[in-house]
C-alpha cells in the first residue's frame, strides 16, 4: 500500500528528497516492502518507484491524504500503465503469473491552472497473496433459533478501504440481537465436530477473530433483520447498493493467535460462531478460501 500524508507549499519552499533523481521509469527507485518516509513531490517533479512483486501475489497502493490532487498510478514490468487513482482511493496490480514481476509506481501531483502545488509524503509499501478460488462446505447450517439457516458470504477484498484487508467477510439469517465473530481453521471437515445446534466444521491451527483492540476483532450483532454487524468499528460504510457491504468486517491479512499471514499456498475455513435465542450457540455455513 502507498500512504500520502500531504502538506501545501509552494515552489520555494520545496526541498527534494534523498530518492531523487527518480524521475522516470528508467531512474526509478528501487523499493522493498514497508514504510519510507518523509519523501517529497511537486507537480513539476514526478517520482518513480519500482518493485518486485512476489509470485502470486499483487500489490496494492493508496494515497491516503485529505487533498485530492496526489496521484498514484502502477505500471507492469513492460512500462505499462495498469491503475491509476487520485488521493484516497486504492490501486492494485496483479500481475497474473506464477513467477515474481516487477512493477512501477508513480507519484505526482497534476499542475492545476498553473500552480505549483507540492506534498511530502510516507511511502508503505506491501504485497498480498491473489485469491485462487473460494468454495462452500457444511452449507446450508443447520437451522438456527429462527428456523433459518445462518449465511456466510466471503468475497475477495481488492479495492476496499482497508489497505490490510484481503476478504470481506458478510453474515445474515441470523438471530436478532445475538453477538457472534469470525472463526478460520486451517483444515476443513464435512461433517463437523458438535457445537450448539450447528457443528463446527473447521480444525486444525484455529483462529478466532475476537482480540479486542486490533484489526483481528469482528465481533458483532445482529440487529433486527438478521444481518450482521461488527461492534469493532471495522465494517465498511457503503451509501450506494449493494447495501449489503455495509455490514461488512474486511478480513486482514494478519492471523490472530498468533498464526502469521495469509500467505500463497495456504487454504483456510471460514465460519461465524455466534450465541443463540434462549441460550446455546451455533455457526454459520462454512467458506473454504485457497490462496
């Protein structure tokens, strides 16, 4: 990801940083994975970034920043340009082979009616692995205390707000006002282990997406209408359709307990466990995401 904090100055105020001159492609810097600060771009003086992206994984770039004039766009290995966004908004490239690549990116700042507008910024740099395909197990669940089956939907997490997320994860046909969060395990079973009315049907290495105060925390409710909602402050807010995202939790790609990171080559079960009307617990359908 590319995050952009930017400050207005003018022409003679402006100080180039230690990267330059990273002009172009052909000069561009030659970047790694994490945080660089304290750069520096003017309308005038684009700067050029390359980066190894790992087989089987994409990067992503936000310019994230309260003025709209920072621009971001990632060009391929061959020059290319792939994406292009301005200030706030997320650019991904996936290069879609099976081999490393390296791709461009370019910061800069349109000269609007003339003016020499500049910003200093930190550049964070992060890849994450491409989804290679998703797929259902234990599904439907059993009926739950509304004589519904609770619903777990997961879909990929490209273009989100959250730089470090790599799945939305979505749940309805729940029971009102019932807490539940996000459960992964890193082996899957048909016919589940017994929790509650509904077997729990992941094992292995279990992640439980509950740690309070982090970005691993989805714990939620289910308001009136059987959607789910993380109290965590985590959800994406969408005002145009699908509504549905609003209640979203977007997964990141960190594991809690202590697991790591989703990383290529990795397969993991996703279910939402939550309480019951009248005591009791029960879980969701299950996901099954392969990277």
């Amino acid at each position: 990801m590319l995050h952009i904090e930017k400050m207005i100055c003018s022409a003679s105020d402006f100080v180039d940083d230690g990267l330059e001159e990273n002009d172009s492609i052909a000069n561009a810097t030659v970047m790694v994975e994490g945080v660089h600060p304290n750069l520096a771009v003017r309308f005038d003086d684009p700067d050029f970034y390359q980066v190894l992206i790992p087989a089987g994984e994409e990067l992503r770039v936000k310019a994230n920043t309260s003025a709209s004039d920072v621009r971001v766009s990632l060009y391929d290995f061959q020059g290319q340009i792939v994406s292009t966004e301005l200030s706030g908004q997320v650019a991904a490239h996936a290069p879609g082979a099976n081999v490393s690549r390296r791709a461009f990116i370019r910061v800069d700042i349109p000269n609007v009616a003339g003016v020499a507008n500049c910003s200093t910024y930190d550049l964070h740099i992060a890849t994450h692995p491409i989804l290679q395909s998703l797929q259902t197990f234990c599904d439907p669940a059993i009926p739950n205390s509304t004589g519904s089956s609770t619903e777990l939907v997961i879909v990929e997490d490209r273009l989100g707000p959250h730089t470090d997320a790599v799945l939305f994860a979505f749940a309805q046909s729940g029971p009102p006002n019932q807490f539940g969060y996000l459960v992964a395990g890193d082996q899957v079973q048909q016919l589940g282990l017994p929790m509650g009315a509904q077997p729990i049907c992941i094992g292995g290495n279990i992640a439980r997406y509950n740690v309070g105060g982090t970005r691993t925390n989805s714990i939620g409710v289910f308001n009136a209408n059987g959607y789910w909602w993380s109290l965590a402050g985590h959800n994406l807010i969408l005002a145009q359709p699908p509504y549905w995202w609003r209640y979203a939790y977007p997964v990141p790609e960190q594991l809690p307990s202590g697991l790591g990171t989703l990383t290529v080559g990795q397969s993991w079960g996703f279910q939402l466990w939550h309480r019951e009307s009248g005591g009791g617990s029960s879980t969701s359908n299950g996901v099954l995401v392969n990277w």
